[in-house]
C-alpha cells in the first residue's frame, strides 16, 4: 500500500523552465513532507520540506506547495538548470513522527536539456 | 569530511552467506538509520536507533541485526543471504525529528 505516489517516474524540461514535480498521499496523519534529491551512486539530499500548518514555502529556486485537502503536494523549480538533473524523492511524516517515520515515494526523475 | 559514510560501496556475495555493512556519523546526530531500497525503488526504513538504543525495527526478517556500538556508529550485519536481499542499503542520521543526512549507499548483490 503506497502511502506515499509519485505518479510520473520522469519529467523532462528546457533549461530556463520551470519543473513541477508532483506526490500525492493517503495517509491524513501525515503533517511534515519533505523533498530529497539524488544523484546517481549518492545517497539523497535534503531540498526543502513543509509543514502541514502552512500552504507554501519557499527557499531561492525551489518552491514546495501543500494542498491538505486534496492531500497533494509539488516541487516547483524555477529556473531550471542542468544541474538540477536527479531523481526527487518526496517523503511524509506522521504527526509526532519526525524523521523516524519519513515514508518516501518512488522517486521522479528529473532531466534538464541545456 | 562526509557526514554520513558507509562501507563498502559495493558488495558482491553468494547466498547464504553472511556479510556487514558499516556505518558512522561524523554530525554529532542522535539517532542512526538504515533504509533499503529495492528494485522497485521504493526506499523503506528498516532500523532506526536513537542514543544506541533501538526505536523503530520495521518488519524485517531477524537475518538483519543492527548493531550500534556508540551514537556514531550503526553497522547492518545479514546472515544468511538470499538473493531478495539485493538491494542498495542507505545508512542515514538526524537530530531528533528533523532532516535526514544520507550516506552514499551500498549496493548490495547477492548471487
């Protein structure tokens, strides 16, 4: 049972654009999501999170969106840039969980055509 | 000066072998972690320990034993392996309830 979709296994955008990375969960309990980013032969990196207290956060290019009552969320990268090529995790946390109950998605993987 | 480093990076065995995975933090994080992520790339926690002591042991068959000598420390040991178990394994650490740090991964293949 995945709590925790990513529908499309890849998204392939121009330099200059904007990538929307999309998850979608099951689980109401859930109240923190989070955004990793992995390069291939490397462990995943943390990108930005939300709590489910807020609808938006922001930090520079990257851009997460919470939408509770459709239990949606997206990563929005604007600009995109080569370097941002990977694969984007999103991971939920149950309320109270933190860290040590993160589910993750599949994964997305993203290409950035110079 | 990688935070999060775990040995080896590949591992190649037959089964029914036993081998060890080595992890170890350089963060000063409290709490340890060992995720795997199988084929169909799901990553799925397996073992979490905080301070040493065992917090979350997600269904996992009892071949898998973590061991966590300190805080710094957190080492994944299988005994007899199958070839389900191939997989990369990621060692990762927090501080309390926030964000992961992730080792690189080991790549787990079993023959």
């Amino acid at each position: 049972d995945q709590q925790v979709k990513q529908n499309s296994p890849s998204l392939s955008v121009q330099e200059g654009r904007i990538s929307i990375l999309n998850c979608d969960y099951t689980n109401s309990m859930f109240d923190y999501f989070l955004w990793y980013k992995k390069y291939p032969a490397e462990g995943p990196t943390f990108l930005i999170s939300i709590s489910s207290i807020k609808d938006k956060n922001e930090d520079g290019r990257f851009t997460v969106f919470l939408n509770k009552s459709a239990k949606h969320l997206s990563l929005h990268i604007v600009p995109s840039q080569p370097g941002d090529s990977a694969v984007y995790f999103c991971a939920a946390s149950e309320k109270g969980g933190g860290s040590e109950k993160l589910v993750f998605g599949k994964g997305t993987k993203l290409t950035v055509n110079p | 000066d990688t935070a999060v480093s775990q040995t080896p990076k590949y591992l190649v065995t037959q089964m029914g072998n036993d081998k060890s995975i080595k992890c170890e933090q350089n963060l000063g994080h409290d709490t340890m972690y060992w995720y795997k992520q199988d084929s169909k790339k799901f990553l799925k926690i397996m073992f979490s320990y905080n301070n040493k002591e065992l917090i979350i042991n997600e269904t996992v068959p009892n071949r898998f034993s973590p061991k966590s000598p300190d805080k710094a420390h957190l080492n994944l040991h299988i005994n007899s392996l199958e070839l389900g178990d191939s997989a990369v394994y990621f060692c990762a650490s927090s501080q309390r309830a926030e964000k992961l740090f992730f080792g690189s991964g080991t790549q787990l293949s079993v023959l």
